[in-house]
C-alpha cells in the first residue's frame, strides 16, 4: 500500500489533512502526482508548481511543502505539506 499524507497549516496549527491509499501497479511518481491531484481536489486547491527547493527537498526527506509561491491562485493558509507515510 502506498500512503499519502496531505495537511493545510496556518499559524503553526494545522486546518485540515487527508490520506491518500493507493493500492495501484502504478510507478511511485505516478502514484506521488496522483496523490497530490488527489488531494488537491478534497481541498478544493489549485495544483501546485514543483519548484525546484520542493523537489530536493521531497528527494531527501519524502516530504515537501508546497507555500503560495508553488500556488497560481492566492491560497489563505501559510503552507500545503505532502508527505509520503507508507511506500509498498
């Protein structure tokens, strides 16, 4: 099972979070970007642009967060936080 855990934060307290289950024969980055759509539309968020900080930072730590520069809309929390929980 793959696990996503998505979490919406402002001022240091978190607002909202979901998980994601993916269960698929998908490859993980397939399984990471729909994760992330998923998540995005339980928010009712607009995408976020993978800036390069984001990457290295999901490459190291399995977890990034995506703040209003990653967003095209203006977003009234301080950050999104995608993080990988369960890999199979």
């Amino acid at each position: 099972m793959f696990r996503v855990w998505g979490k919406i934060f402002k001022d240091n307290h978190m607002l909202a979070d979901t998980t994601i289950c993916d269960g698929g024969d998908d490859s993980r980055t397939h399984k990471i970007f729909h994760a992330l759509d998923e998540i995005c539309y339980q928010f009712d968020l607009s995408k976020p642009i993978w800036l390069e900080s984001n990457i290295r930072e999901f490459k190291r730590h399995a977890k990034t967060r995506f703040r209003q520069d990653s967003f095209v809309d203006e977003v009234d929390f301080d950050f999104l936080e995608f993080q990988v929980i369960e890999e199979d």
